[in-house]
C-alpha cells in the first residue's frame, strides 16, 4: 500500500533506524520511544490488525513474534533462555487503543520498570 507508513518505510522510502530484519519482517526503533528500548517490528507484507494477520498468515504471525524476541535478546532485555531482565510487547488495535498506524506492529518495550496495568 503506497500510502502506509510502514510499507513505505519497508520499501526503503522513508527513512527507519532499523535494528533487525529477516526476509519478511522488519525492525526499527519507535521514533517516539516510551522506554529505553522502544522498537516496532512488522511484517514486510501489508495486514491492518493482528488478528487480520492470524487469519490471513498464521506462519508470518510466528514470525513477526519471533523477530520480536530476537530484538528482546538483541537488546539486552532477554536471554536465548531466560526471560530477565523483562519485556512488554504491545500490539493496539483500533481508535481506542490509540493503533495510530494502520499496518500491524508489535511494539517491543523495555529497559525499565513497566508498570501494570498500562494506561
Ligand atoms: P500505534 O500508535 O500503536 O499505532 O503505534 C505507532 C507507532 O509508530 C507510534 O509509537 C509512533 O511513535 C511510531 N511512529 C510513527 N511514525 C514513525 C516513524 N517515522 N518512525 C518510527 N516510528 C514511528
Ligand atoms: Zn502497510
């Protein structure tokens, strides 16, 4: 889609400070970020939701949540086997969650203390 952010950032067409990327997933940091480590990763191939991805590709579902934990482990966040120090991943669907961006992203937080329940 021409007019999604994302898939223009994909397409190398507005600029991303990519941190990980495998043949259909990307990763860059959140230009915006609400921790030390605030990193988006998406699938290269346009979806709206999560769900909408689930439906449509179940493996590239596993694969948006793999990349997920490689930048967790990349980032300090996490081990190959353990789970210290912590992280969050965050997916809004829809206005009231505050999706702002219509292509689906796991938002990956950490680096500090992530209180719950979010806001
Ligand atoms: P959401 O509001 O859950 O849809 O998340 C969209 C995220 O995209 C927000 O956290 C924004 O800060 C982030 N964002 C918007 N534009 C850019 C950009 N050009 N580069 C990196 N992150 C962006
Ligand atoms: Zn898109």
């Amino acid at each position: 889609m021409t007019d999604c952010l994302f898939c223009r950032m994909v397409a190398g067409e507005v600029p991303a400070t990519v941190v990980h990327e495998t043949d259909r997933t990307l990763a860059f940091r959140d230009i915006n970020p609400q921790a030390p480590t605030h990193v988006l990763v998406v699938p290269k191939q346009h979806h709206p939701t999560v769900a909408a991805l689930a439906e449509a590709d179940p493996d590239l579902l596993a694969a948006v949540v793999r990349a997920a934990a490689a930048v967790a482990v990349q980032e300090g966040l996490a081990t190959e086997d353990g789970v210290e120090p912590g992280y969050r991943v965050v997916t809004n669907t829809g206005p009231q969650a505050g999706q702002s961006v219509p292509h689906v992203h796991l938002h990956v937080l950490g680096g500090r203390d992530l209180t719950w329940p979010p806001g």
